[in-house]
C-alpha cells in the first residue's frame, strides 16, 4: 500500500508521522520504503547518515527519463526502512514540471516499477498543496492527515478535502483517507480537549483511535538519526505510534 501523510498546514507532526509510522512498520517485519518528495529534507535529514555523499535525489528521478528510482533507493539507519532522498533541489521541481501534460504523473510513474516489492511506500510532502504534494497524492492509494490538536488546526482542511476530492475525480479514484491523525496533543489544556471533540465531530470513524501527545522524546530524535523506537523506546511517543502502527494495518485489510 502506497501512503502519503499530507497537510498543506506546516507545523503538525507530518514529517514525525512518516518517519516514526515507517519506522513502526519496518520494525514490524513489513517491506517499508519511505520516499521524501519535501525539499527541506527534514525526513532524509532524520535518519540518513550522510544525505551529502549522495549527487542525486528524487528530483533527478522526476525530471530525467532516463533515471531509474530503484538506484536511488538507499539505507537509514533505521533497521528495515530504505529511503529515496530528497535535496533543496526538489524545490525546483514546481517551475520544471509546469505545463508539463504529464506533471501529475511523475512520482505515480517512477513508483509503479517497484511497489509490488514492499508491503508499505509511505510518502511525506511538503506542507503546501502545490505539483509535489498533487504527484504524491496521485500516486497514493491512501492518504493519512495529521491535524494538531490546537487552536486553528482545522483551518485549510477544507482546501485539503478539495484537492483529494479533485484528484479523485480526474487522476485517482481509489484515493482515500485511511486515516485522520490527532498529533501534538497537550492533555492537560482545555482548547486541546475541545479540539480532539471538534476534530472527531467532523471526521468521525476517520479519525485514528491513538492520539499523539506533545513528546520531547519525539522532538530529540531525529537530531541522533533514530526513530522513536531505538531512542526512547518506552517512552509514550514509541507506544503511540507503535499503536498507529497497527490500525494502519488493521484499516489497509479492510
């Protein structure tokens, strides 16, 4: 199953959820391949030894005809979980495929030669709704949207819903939401409370059973290059997304 975590709002957990969910899922015993389509990199950045010691990235992938993706499939140093990697570069990519008839298309294409070899292919956008977050979601069988518990969080959800929609109707009609994901969550506040209430009444059963609290642990991670899992391991941050984890697999069965 192909899944990118997307939300045009920065600032959600997006890049933790793709890191820590892959993660989860490798640790599992899944084929997981997490594929960075960001040009800040934040996810390769994570848990990439040396991203500088490799010349070429997605972009290359995207724009040359020539560029097969399984050669820029590499290791982290997360056991289990392979990465395409991502440059500034990928910035660039909006103004190149402009135009392009088959803009959309690109990472759907270079995908399709590999997904049969892993069970899971997460993929995390950028937090913007342009041609990279639309080429992920109409390469994607599923979409999972991480919303923080906070005020405004549901502010641009609508746009969001839009855009799924739309791809639906022209590029992808299998897309769906697998799953509404609730991060950053302070228990101990009263807008964070009315918000989880507020998020469940518009989403309902999308809405994932594990809500993911405000965690230090999660924060500090990604600066040692491991996930949640090898860092902290007891921590609450591992338990709930190990928790994620597994109504992934629960809902990609049904």
């Amino acid at each position: 199953m192909i899944i990118a975590v997307a939300n045009q709002k920065g600032g959600v957990g997006k890049t933790t959820t793709a890191l820590n969910v892959s993660s989860a899922l490798a640790f599992m015993g899944k084929s997981t391949l997490l594929i960075d389509t960001d040009p800040q990199a934040h996810s390769t950045i994570s848990c990439v030894k040396e991203p500088s010691l490799y010349d070429k990235s997605l972009y290359d992938v995207l724009v040359k005809n020539d560029e097969n993706i399984s050669n820029h499939i590499v290791s982290t140093t997360i056991p289990g979980l392979n990465i395409v990697i991502s440059k500034i570069s990928m910035a660039k990519l909006e103004p190149t495929l402009l135009g392009e008839i088959d803009g959309h298309y690109r990472l759907k294409d270079v995908i399709e030669p590999i997904r049969r070899k892993y069970d899971f292919i997460i993929i995390d956008t950028p937090p913007t709704l342009g041609i990279i977050t639309l080429n992920a979601l109409v390469a994607a069988d599923a979409i999972i949207i991480p919303i923080q518990s906070s005020y405004l969080s549901l502010e641009g959800t609508d746009d969001l819903l839009e855009t799924i929609d739309k791809v639906k109707k022209v590029a992808n009609p299998n897309l769906h939401i697998l799953g509404i994901l609730i991060t950053l969550h302070d228990k101990r506040t009263n807008i964070s409370r009315d918000v989880v209430n507020k998020i469940k009444k518009v989403f309902g059963k999308k809405v994932f059973k594990t809500i993911i609290s405000k965690s230090v642990k999660l924060e500090e991670s990604p600066a040692y290059k491991e996930s949640i899992f090898t860092y902290a391991p007891y921590s609450v941050g591992s338990i709930q997304y190990k928790q994620v984890a597994k109504e992934i697999l629960k809902r990609a069965k049904n």
